[in-house]
C-alpha cells in the first residue's frame, strides 16, 4: 500500500503568500501530496468553508496561524480543522487584520525615512491582492524600487525583528488564542518553535501543554545558515515525545517567487490522524 503524506503549513494569497488557492492545491497535488493545511497568517482564506473538504482529490484542511505572545516571546500557533465561520474565532482574527494593516503604515513611514525612497502604503497594499498584509509584500515593494538585492537582506538588514524598519504587532496572549482555537473545534501546534527564544524549554513545553497546546511543529525546513536556532530540532522533537506532544510538520510554502518550499517536507499520514482525533473528527 502506497504511503501518505503531508503538508500543514502552507499560505496564499488570502495573506502573504503569491499563489492562489486554486494554484497550490494543483502544485500539492502535483507534489504528490494527499493532504495539505491552508495555514494563512490571522485569517481564513474565503476558499475554506468547511473544516475540512477535497479538491481535486486533494484533503484540505481548514487552518490558520495565528501570532501570539508566550509571556515576552512572540510566536505563532496553528490551528488545524477550525471552523471558518466561528463567530469568537472571528472576534480573534479581526483586530489582528486591523494591527497589521497599522503597523505597515508605520514600516513603511520608517522605510521612507530610513532609506529616503518614495514608497506608500497603497503600493505595498496593492501587493497584497486584497489579503492580510504583511512584510513580503512590503519586500517586493523595496525589490521593484530596487532598495534591496533579494528578500533575504529585506528581512536581515530592514523589515527583520530588530531592524530600523521593524514594527512590532499587537498580538494575544497564547492561552486566549488557545482557547479560542479550541472552542472553533481546532487541533493547535506551535510553528516554527525552533525560531523560539526559551530559556528553559521543559518548563516552557509544561506550560503549553497545561494552556490545552496539542503538537510541535517539529517536522521544519530550517535554514540554520540565515537563521540562529535557540534549540536544534531533534532535541525538541525528543522533548516534545516525552511531554506527550504529537507531531506536526509542514513546508511554509508562501509559493512561486516567494518562499517556495513545498516538497521539502513530507508529514506520514498518522501524524494527521492523530490530529483529527484530538478535533473531534
């Protein structure tokens, strides 16, 4: 029997990502993917009407990640099978639209002083395609202006956490995100936690699993060449095991031009199954 597989972190155009819904369910399937997670930043693509559904032939789950702070650390939970038309959860996702409409304002003001070029919120806007905006569209604003060689110095020397550009979103607390995934039927993992700034991370996987957190995402493309690691990957993924964590996995795909990474990834089957469980499917 042929094996399948996986991929639970993946974005369109309904936020940062350049590929339509349409396009990465015909680039999962050519991948020879069985089952994907449309995962865009604070917002349910309109494409995703039920928890879960098939196109063509493709199982797609209804996802979203989500930015929140871990007591001074901010990082991202996703939530898997939610429903898209939960009234609390709808509550959650509106303000995190809102900020993040205002702090592109305010990146691009910092990137019209810093790097004394005319650029306006409506051109990184119009980058957008009437989706969640965020800093990729405003680095290809910078690349057509030809501010910046490619996307990686935008994110390392301007738009990154701790650059002259940067501006920071206003972001929930995890347990309320928590709770309120939760209460929209989902499955909740942490992406990317290796990206995370822990100091004691049993303490940390203790925390998230008393807030009702169910996986890691330990199953991650990392680049430990552009990015600094706070704990190598298969460490965490022993310590998630022994914390009673289950395993999530997915490429961060953003498509074609973007970040374009699925099929680096390849998440068995069980893992999803696991995960349904937990959603009640």
């Amino acid at each position: 029997m042929t094996k399948a597989y996986a991929d639970l972190h993946l974005h369109t155009v309904a936020s940062d990502g350049t590929q339509t819904f349409d396009t990465l369910v015909r680039r999962a399937k050519a991948t020879a993917f069985d089952c994907i997670a449309v995962t865009d930043h604070d917002i349910i693509s309109a494409d995703l009407t039920s928890r879960v559904t098939s196109v063509y032939g493709v199982e797609v789950i209804t996802g979203v990640e989500v930015k929140a702070m871990f007591g001074d650390v901010a990082g991202e939970l996703l939530g898997y099978f939610v429903d898209p038309h939960h009234a609390e959860l709808k509550e959650l996702l509106g303000p995190l639209s809102a900020s993040r409409d205002q702090r592109m304002m305010h990146m691009v003001e910092l990137c019209r002083e810093h790097l004394q070029i005319d650029i306006t919120y409506e051109e990184v806007l119009a980058e957008s395609a009437g989706g969640n905006v965020g800093r990729p569209h405003l680095a290809r604003v910078l690349l057509e202006k030809g501010a910046i060689a490619d996307f990686q110095e935008a994110f390392a020397t301007l738009i990154g956490k701790g650059c002259p550009c940067y501006y920071a979103i206003d972001k929930p607390d995890f347990r309320d995100a928590v709770r309120i995934l939760k209460a929209a039927g989902g499955a909740i993992s942490v992406a990317h936690p290796c990206l995370m700034t822990i100091p004691n991370w049993d303490v940390f996987l203790d925390e998230l699993m008393a807030a009702g957190v169910d996986g890691m995402e330990t199953i991650y493309p990392y680049d430990p060449l552009s990015r600094n690691l706070s704990i190598e990957p298969w460490l965490l993924a022993e310590k998630a095991k022994q914390h009673g964590f289950l395993v999530t996995g997915g490429s961060d795909d953003h498509g074609p031009g973007g970040k374009e990474s699925l099929g680096m990834v390849r998440v068995p089957y069980e893992h999803v199954e696991a995960l349904k469980k937990v959603a009640g499917l």
